[in-house]
C-alpha cells in the first residue's frame, strides 16, 4: 500500500550492524536484538512508518544445514541414515562424505560424480534404495538431483538406474528472508500462512562475496506501536531456517517515517445496509437543518 508522507515530521534513518546488537543467540544462528539508548515517540495523533532501504549480508552461510542433512536409504532390505555433519560442502566434499559413511556401515557402496552431466550416480553390489519416508527421510534431494514428488516421499531404485535423475544443487539457499520479531508485519509465506517477514533478499553474488540489497521499490509498514526503544531480527533462509553467518555481522538500513494514518472506511461500503445507512444519517441531517426553536 502507498502512504503519502503527511506531517512536517522530518524522517529519521537507522543503521543496524549486527555487530553492534544488544543480544545475539547466536546457538541457532539467528536472533539479534538492538536496544536504543533513546526511544523514538510518535507525536499525538500518527503512526510510525518503516521501511527497509538497504541491507548488506555476507554470502558465509553453509550449503548443509538441518534442514537438508540427512540421507537414507536401504541395503539388502535394511534400512539405513546417515546424518551429514553442518557446513559448505562443493560436491567432491560431499561425495567423499558420502562414500566414508557408506564404508563405515560396512556398505559396497560407490557414489561417483560426472563433471559433464552434473549428475550424482550410486553403484552398490546389492539391491539398493534411496528413501523418503517419515521413518527414514532423505531431505537433501536437492544436493544429489533426486526430485520429491506431491507426497514429499520417494524410493528411488539404484540398481534399475544409477545415475540421478537431476543436476546437483550445491548453491544453499537463493533467497534471504530478514523476519521481524516483537512486531507484526502480515505478509502471507509460500503456504499461505502469515508471517513476519520484513523483505525477502536474492542471493546475487559467489560466496565470500557481500549480498548488497537496495529494493527498487520500497515497501512501507505501519507500525502499531506509539515508541520505539528495540528492534529484534531473525535471519532465515528459503526453508524458513536460522542462517549460521558463521560469526560474520550483517548491516541493515531502516528508515522511520511519521504520518497520520489513513481515514478508515466503512467495511460496509457498497452494500444495501451502508446504503440504508446513510439514508438514515442523512435524513436525521435534513431534519434538523432548520435548529433550535422551529415548529
């Protein structure tokens, strides 16, 4: 929604560097809380209006993560899972991972790579199945290019075809979600579920590289809030998992508007009740256009 900047009221900018926030849980990867010195107050009669203008997030974060780190599978008609330890893994890593915790399970099992196709393959002397069940999930499908169908679940046979079906995707998460906490911002998720996500960021550059951020259009919220004297963020990827920035801070750029807000409508309008409505009203103003004192 487009607010027109009504009062006299001049803006005010807020720098927010990660390293520089009041509290940071940093366990889980992703609250940082920021307590001003001085609180902002909105003036008698208007409302806050926040925006984001710019931000700045290192590309540091892991590729394998717990969202995406587990593998099963079956061997022989066993079940198995093997759990990938966090970090940023590129596909030799993974690979060499991979076939470690298949020799650890005493498993005749080879997963290979093709440079050419980009594809993941699995060669195993006995019957084998990589699986998704609730019992035994596989969520990095996406690492080892095996596609989830409508039901979240699939058995895929090694022995019919080796080769993946899919190009691996090592590239971690492709968009950044900064989500505000201790404040309502109703914007709706992929599932159709309001969330408080603030700005949703592309990941446009390699890692090791600076994510820089400034929307080309702004988005405004109003905040029902009358002051300001903290600020909480959470920073989550595309699966709606805490980011691990790997000790490194980020920068965000806020600014602070104050108007008075928008006339409210009546939610009425358009129907025969609003219309009956100011029928009523505007009869009670005819009759009594002629005041005090009249026969």
């Amino acid at each position: 929604m487009t607010y027109q900047l009504n009062t006299p009221f001049s803006s005010t900018v807020i720098y927010l560097n990660s390293k520089n926030c009041t509290t940071r849980q940093t366990e889980n990867g992703g609250s940082y809380k920021f307590y001003f010195n001085s609180s902002l107050r909105t003036p008698l009669n208007t409302k806050f209006l926040l925006s984001v203008i710019q931000s700045s997030i290192p590309n540091v974060y892991n590729n394998i993560n717990k969202s995406n780190n587990l593998f099963s599978y079956t061997y022989n008609n066993d079940f198995y899972k093997i759990e990938i330890d966090y970090g940023r893994y590129d596909v030799d890593q993974f690979r060499t991972f991979i076939n470690q915790a298949f020799s650890d399970n005493g498993h005749n099992i080879v997963c290979s790579y093709d440079k050419n196709t980009f594809k993941l393959s699995f060669k195993s002397s006995f019957p084998m199945y990589i699986i998704n069940t609730p019992t035994y999930p596989t969520t990095c499908s996406a690492l080892i290019g095996v596609n989830k169908n409508g039901d979240n679940e699939f058995n895929f046979p090694v022995d019919s075809q080796e080769k993946m079906p899919s190009m691996i995707d090592f590239s971690g998460t492709k968009y950044i979600f900064i989500v505000m906490g201790g404040m309502t911002v109703s914007n709706l998720n992929s599932s159709g579920n309001l969330d408080n996500t603030l700005v949703r960021i592309p990941v446009n550059c390699n890692r090791g590289s600076m994510i820089f951020y400034r929307p080309s259009e702004v988005v405004h919220y109003i905040v029902e809030r009358q002051n300001l004297h903290s600020l909480e963020f959470f920073i989550k990827d595309d699966d709606n998992q805490d980011l691990i920035l790997d000790g490194h801070d980020f920068q965000i750029q806020l600014k602070i508007d104050v108007i008075y807000p928008p006339p409210l409508e009546d939610l009425e309008e358009g129907t025969i009740i609003h219309k009956l409505k100011s029928q009523e009203v505007e009869k009670k103003i005819n009759d009594n256009k002629d005041g005090l004192g009249v026969n």
